[in-house]
C-alpha cells in the first residue's frame, strides 16, 4: 500500500484538483497529503487518515496501516482518527475484488480504488503472455475534475508503479 499511496501524492501534486474540496461557491486546494487508507474488519469499513504521508517514508506509511488496522479491529479508531484526509485510498482487492467504483468520500474530489491482481492473458510484442494485471480506479468529484485529468492520474499511478525507482530516486 505504501507504493501506491507515494504513487498516488506524487500524481496529486501534479494535479491538485484531485486533492481539492468545495466549500460554498469555491474550490480549496489542500497543499497537505493526509491520505485515508479503507480498513475492513468485522464491523465494516474504517477509514484513518495517514497524516503528512508525503513526508513519511514507505515503511513509516505501513507501519501507521498497520497500527490503524490493528486499532480498526480492536474497536480503538475515534473519529479524530478518521477526520480532516484529503484523498482516500480503498483496497478492494484484498477481498478479492476484480473491479469496483468506490464511493467519494465527502468533501475530498477523489478516491482511488485498488483491485485484486490476476493473471491474464497480454499481448508483448505480438505475442500472447500470461502477466499479473490490476485494475485500477478513480471516482471523482465531476464539478471539480474533469476526465483528461482523471485518465491523467490513472496513467501516472500507473507509469510510477510500473518504474518504481522514479519515485524512490525522485528521477
């Protein structure tokens, strides 16, 4: 989670729309990255919020999911936990989820929805390969976001995954 969750605050500084809210008449540009990370547990879903992820290292991002799913399942989440993220990350994969739209947690502009990884068959170079694949998606606030910049951020999540040493190299 931690290398989508770099992946995804290196995309929303490049498009701070997705990391924008309305209030009233006017659009607020968050210039912090607090990232709620969805948390299952018996009771339903809990959404904490990593504070400043984008000064956290990979380990320090799984070590606070870690200890906010631990806390998640021990029924220790208050709301200060859960208040006040800017963009929100869900995993439904780890449910075995092949494609899902998640639903905008209000008032962010976007939501990132991970999926399970399968095998599948994918054209290399004219020939048939069998590769691990992952569907991706954003649901977003239309009034604020359009869909180039949408597919936009889809498509740089998905270059940084995919060339991992971009991010960790700041190449």
């Amino acid at each position: 989670m931690s290398f989508f969750t770099k992946a995804a605050i290196t995309v929303l500084k490049e498009i701070p729309e997705i990391n924008s809210e309305i209030k009233g008449n006017s659009i607020i540009y968050k210039n912090r990255y607090d990232i709620g990370i969805a948390v299952g547990t018996e009771r339903g879903l809990y959404v904490p919020v990593i504070r400043n992820a984008d000064r956290m290292s990979f380990s320090n991002i799984e070590e606070e999911i870690l200890k906010y799913g631990k806390m998640a399942k021990d029924n220790k989440l208050s709301m200060e936990h859960m208040k006040d993220g800017t963009f929100t990350i869900s995993n439904g994969g780890v449910y075995g989820s092949m494609l899902s739209t998640p639903i905008l947690n209000t008032p962010q502009s976007g939501i990132l929805g991970l999926h399970n990884i399968v095998k599948r068959p994918w054209i290399v170079n004219d020939k048939i390969e069998i590769r691990p694949i992952m569907y991706v998606a954003l649901t977003y606030d239309h009034r604020i976001v359009d869909g180039k910049e949408a597919v936009t951020f889809l498509v740089r999540v998905k270059e940084i995954i995919e060339n991992p040493e971009q991010m960790m190299f700041d190449l």
